[in-house]
C-alpha cells in the first residue's frame, strides 16, 4: 500500500474547519467506543481508563464496545461505515498500521476512511527469553543465534501481530535467524516461553510485567528508545542495535467526515487526560508511556509513518496473512 504522509495531514486539518454539522454542546447522547481486540486486553482496559474519563468531563456515557477479529479489521471496518456524527469512536492501534501494510485489500483505507483525533500513549515491547537460555544480554544473544542458525524459537500470539513484527525486525537489523512460531494469543505463547518450549519473544509489557517482575522470565532490552519506568533497569535495544524501535501505541479515530466540534471536543478532552497526574499514574501502571498532548494532525503523522515503517518489515520478512 502507498503511504500517503500528506493525506493524513490534509484529513486532520480539514477536521478542525468549521462546520456547522455538530451543535456546541457535543455530545448531546451516549458515545460508542469500538475496540478492535479482546476484553481484557490492554488495548480495552485503556480504552475503559479513558472512557470513564470522557464520561465524567462530557457528561455522557462512553460505551466501550469489543469487536475482536481479523487483527482488528473487524472493529475497524464498523467505524469506517458508521454515522460520521461523533457517536462512534475507533480504538486505534499500532496493529491498524501493520495491517494497512500486510493486507492488500481491506475494504477500507485506513488513510483516508478515518480521521485522527489523538494519541494516548506507547507500550514498550520487551525482549525477553525463559531463564534457562544462555544469553544473559542482546550482545550475547546475537553471538548465539549466530552460531546457532535457525536453532532459536521466536513465539508470536499471531502472524503479523506487533510481536511478530517487532521479531522480525530485530532479526533483519540484527541479522539472526530465529523461527517464528505463532500462536493463537498471547497467554499460549507466554505458556510456552516459561515452559521453555519455545526460547525468546517479544512482547508488549503489559502481558509480561507480572512474570518479569517475578523473575520467570529474563528480559533483555525494551524496544522503545528510552528506558521504560516499569522495568528501569533495562536497556533500550537502539543501545545494541543502533536504530531499533518498536512500540505499541493507542489513540483514538473516527469515520471521516465527522465533523469538527466532535474531533476537537475529543481531542482536548483526551490531551487533558494525558496530563492529568493520576490518569498517568493509571496508565504507567500497564507500563504505557504517556504520549505528549498533540493535535489531530499530529497523530495523523505518526500514524501515516508507521504504516511506512512496518510497510517495510513486511516486504522484507514476506509477512502474508492467513
């Protein structure tokens, strides 16, 4: 798929024209909230953190709504064909742009049939392996995978998942050969990583905290290019492998056309919550990394080259969706 930077761009700003589509006190009804993945998930329980903050500044409900399938396809394809009148929201996610990268018809263009509105925050990935492994750093674990050449199990909850694709970059810019293993989830393969069945994954912190924190897995480096509060004493991987960077990241999108009292009144509600201390509290605790307040346009960007970035992974690793 072309990544269209500047249609992005163009989208975010036509947004914040004036229009007389939406009355001042927006919203007047219940909002619905479409999350691309699982109850439970990180992704829905930001999603629930936010909402109940909507809800509260907004005065009206913000009904969180879990349409797991087809990566997220299927929750994103409902908000491409809802009302655009503010009342349907899309939990945007770093798996949208991979998607737009490994898919080559969707149904929709996640370019042009939804427009920004703000970033929440980023989730290091983690690089970690069951205890017993060898390598004790990345340095050492590049020399074993070295030596030892399509010896090394790399578990995924899916094919063309964030994990999938964070491996899969490591492994071009690192230049090992790990077998991918997927998975159908994220709890089987962390089953099989503290079996030992399987011998590194890279993981989003959330899932793993709890089982690094305990000490029943062993992690190496975070993805993000800082350091990460939730585990401190870890290194980036752009310390080993110059140029790394991985994350997974949660925003918020809407059907384009939704007019822009809706967008706006969201988007400055939402930058709010990022500086309001005990919401980053709330969300540090899932080991997120608050993204600073930004306008729509901003959040267009980031999203327009990440389809660009993973556009790449993709084609070189030859990622085909099943």
């Amino acid at each position: 798929m072309a990544v269209r930077r500047r249609d992005f761009l163009a989208l975010a700003a036509t947004a914040l024209l004036p229009r007389a589509a939406l009355a001042a006190d927006y919203p007047t009804r219940p909002v619905r909230w479409i999350v691309g993945q699982a109850a439970g998930s990180s992704s829905d329980i930001a999603a629930r953190l936010m909402g109940q903050w909507l809800t509260d500044r907004l005065g009206q409900p913000f009904v969180v709504e879990d349409r797991p399938g087809a990566g997220g396809n299927l929750g994103t394809d409902a908000v491409v064909h809802a009302a655009p009148d503010g009342y349907t929201l899309l939990l945007l996610n770093v798996q949208n742009t991979i998607n737009a990268a490994l898919y080559e018809k969707l149904g929709f263009d996640l370019v042009t049939d939804i427009a920004p509105i703000a970033g929440i925050y980023r989730v290091p990935l983690v690089m970690e392996v069951n205890p017993s492994f060898p390598a004790q750093t990345v340095p050492e674990f590049i020399a074993y995978a070295k030596a030892n050449p399509g010896k090394i199990n790399m578990a995924s909850p899916a094919i063309g998942s964030p994990q999938h694709i964070a491996g899969e970059l490591f492994k071009f810019m690192a230049g090992v050969d790990l077998v991918h293993v997927p998975y159908r989830g994220t709890t089987p393969a962390l089953t099989d990583l503290l079996s030992g069945q399987v011998q590194v994954m890279f993981d989003v912190m959330p899932s793993s905290i709890g089982h690094l924190r305990a000490g029943k897995l062993r992690p190496l480096a975070v993805t993000t290019l800082k350091r990460s509060d939730a585990l401190p004493d870890v290194h980036p991987m752009t310390e080993f492998v110059p140029g790394y960077e991985a994350s997974a990241w949660l925003g918020v999108g809407a059907p384009k056309n939704t007019p822009s009292g809706a967008i706006a009144t969201l988007n400055k509600e939402i930058n709010a919550a990022l500086t309001d201390e005990a919401m980053k509290k709330r969300l540090g605790d899932l080991g997120a990394m608050v993204l600073p307040p930004g306008t729509p346009a901003d959040f267009g960007a980031l999203i327009a080259d990440d389809i660009a970035k993973w556009a790449k992974v993709v084609k070189f690793a030859n990622i085909k969706p099943v």
